[in-house]
C-alpha cells in the first residue's frame, strides 16, 4: 500500500458498519447454520474464502446469517431458494458497487483514465463516512420501487397469460442495437467509445422507464427491454430509434421485436421469443423497428402506427419467419412523456 493512503481494514471496517471481530467459525456457531450452508451463501453473495483462522466477519454479518436461518425456519424459503436469492442480491449489488465507486472516483480525479490521488481517495473515505447513512435508505427505497413495480407485473401477467405455459409469461421482447458498434470501436479511442455506450445505455433507460417498460439488461452496444402492453413496447422501439437517429455523433440503431412467450428466471427472459427478437433486430435496417408477424397482428389497426409487411425471411435456428417493418403513421407524433405507466395506450 502506497504511504498517505488510509487502512485498508478501517475502510472496510467503515464501509461494513462495524468491527471485524469474528472468524468465520464464530460467524457459524453464533448464527446456527451449518459450515457448508455458510460456505454456500457467501460464495453466491460473491464474496471471497476466507481461512478459518482469518478475523473477516461483523456483527452485520452474524446478524445476516441469522435472519436468513429464520426464514429457512419459518419455511418461507428452502435452501435452494436462499442462495438464488442471494446469488441475486450478490451479483446486482457487486456491479452497483462498481459504479458508485467509478463515479465518486470519476467526480474527485481530472478524468475517468487517471488513477485516483491519495488524497481523492481520502476524500472519498470522508464522504461515504459521513453520507453513507443518506445513501443506504436509498438503496432500499430503490429496491422497493421496483419491487412493487415487478409485482404489479406479476399481477398483469397473471390475468392475461390465457394459453401461456405454466411459468412463463407473455410480453413483448425487443432488443435496440447500435449499428457498426464494431467498427466505432477500432476508430476511436476507448474513453470516447465509453462516453458512447453509456449515452446510449443511459437514453434507452429513460424512455423504457417513461414509457412504462422494463429494462432487462444492457450489453454494451445492445439493450434488451420488455413491455407487458404491445403499444408500449412499440413506442419504447418507435422513440429509441428517432430520439438516436436525431444525434449526429451517435451510429443509428436498429430495433427488433416480438410478441409471445417468455421464460423468467434471474431478473432476465429466455425463450422463442427473446431469440426471435434477438434475430430480427439483425434483419433491420439503421434506424428502422422491424417485428414479428403475431406483434404486427397486435398493432394492427392503430391509427397511429403503419405496419409494412415484407418478404419472408429465413432465420437460423427458428425457420422462415414473417418480419413487418413498424413506423409512425404520417402525421402522427409521439405521445406525452409517460402515458404508457399506469395508463392505457392512446386510442
């Protein structure tokens, strides 16, 4: 460690609420699960093996132990139902980490490329002292949000899956991919293509979340969202292709979407329908939403849509497939910010 930068062990100490004071030995005897249980879950929750002998543990952490032995007592969870959820809790909160650091080192340092000073890191330990309080409940208020978002889904799904397979839920699947991603990235410098990818990721999110969708996960150049009303998720397509088109500095998009069944698991949605989408967002032009025929159908009829039926296509892996091409009807404009959450779609 170089000399001016403070204690590894108080930040972390710091950052844990409290003392490292017990071995993982003690961590197991005080909490009542077994060793191999406990080896499980820290595992899932990402962190890493730590000898037996090693003092690494809080009372944070004993007291964690504890309310997950509750719930595998109260028979609210089983065993293999706790490290999912924590598997999910572990990776979604190692990644947020990730980011909160960058952007407080990012805020303190000249530029993203240059490793921060003693005295940034410094400062950074002084902030999260001192707010880290202010930020926990918002984590929490974060979490709750969503959660109450992702149950009223449920509900939706629940009451319009009709002939859906048990476990699966019917929605529409769209991907939004940059065009020439590839090629942008050997002609520019890295830090510029970063600023790229995240414009990108950080526009599509907004309208997803002010259209009333979801957003499922972003792959650097690509997006992939879900929307339980078709309308929505044709105006999520409609509005990240024209919002992008508008930035010159920016490669076009190319959107593709579909309509059907889908398999929930982890956060993220796997089925025909994902791989659909996925391979029509391919056959798109720049700039262009391309959708299967059972979306066409759906959208079929709205006044303020025009949907242009195009020659089939051969798809790998899923056969020939009806694609049409998805526009605003001529003179239509897009409609108020937000009316797709909680609102029925215009007529």
């Amino acid at each position: 460690m170089s000399a001016g930068l403070p204690d590894p062990k108080e930040i972390e100490e710091l950052l844990l609420g409290g003392e490292l004071r017990y071995t993982r030995g003690d961590a197991v005897r005080l909490s009542g699960v077994s060793r191999g249980f406990s080896s499980r879950l820290w595992r899932a929750f990402g962190y890493p093996s730590m000898p037996d002998e090693a003092v690494a543990y809080t009372e944070g952490d004993v007291a964690a132990l504890c309310r997950i032995r509750r719930l595998m007592d109260d028979g609210v969870l089983d065993e293999d139902g706790v490290i999912r959820l924590v598997r999910a809790f572990g990776q979604t909160m190692t990644r947020l980490a990730e980011w909160q650091v960058n952007l407080l080192s990012n805020m303190i340092t000249a530029g993203p490329e240059d490793a921060p000073t003693p005295e940034a890191v410094r400062l950074i330990v002084e902030i999260a002292e001192k707010h880290i309080g202010e930020f926990e409940p918002l984590v929490v208020h974060a979490w709750r949000r969503q959660l109450a978002a992702a149950g009223t889904r449920a509900l939706a799904s629940a009451a319009t899956r009709g002939g859906a397979a048990p476990g699966r839920a019917v929605t529409t699947v769209g991907f939004a991919d940059m065009v020439s991603f590839t090629q942008m990235s050997r002609e520019v410098e890295e830090l510029e293509l970063a600023r790229v990818v995240e414009w990108f990721e950080e526009t599509a999110a907004d309208i997803i979340a002010s259209c009333g969708g979801r957003l499922v996960k972003t792959l650097g150049d690509e997006v992939l969202f879900c929307a339980e009303d078709p309308r929505i998720g044709a105006e999520i397509a409609l509005t990240i292709a024209e919002q992008i088109k508008d930035e010159t500095e920016i490669p076009d998009v190319r959107v593709g979407m579909a309509y059907g069944p889908v398999l929930p698991l982890m956060g993220d949605v796997f089925g025909t329908t994902v791989n659909l989408a996925a391979r029509l967002t391919s056959l798109a032009r720049p700039g262009a939403v391309m959708v299967d025929g059972e979306l066409a159908a759906r959208l079929e009829g709205d006044p303020d849509l025009d949907i242009t039926t195009i020659v089939k296509r051969p798809v790998r892996g899923l056969g020939i497939v009806q694609p049409s091409v998805l526009r605003r009807a001529t003179g239509a404009a897009p409609p108020a910010e937000g009316w797709g959450r909680g609102a029925v779609p215009p007529d």
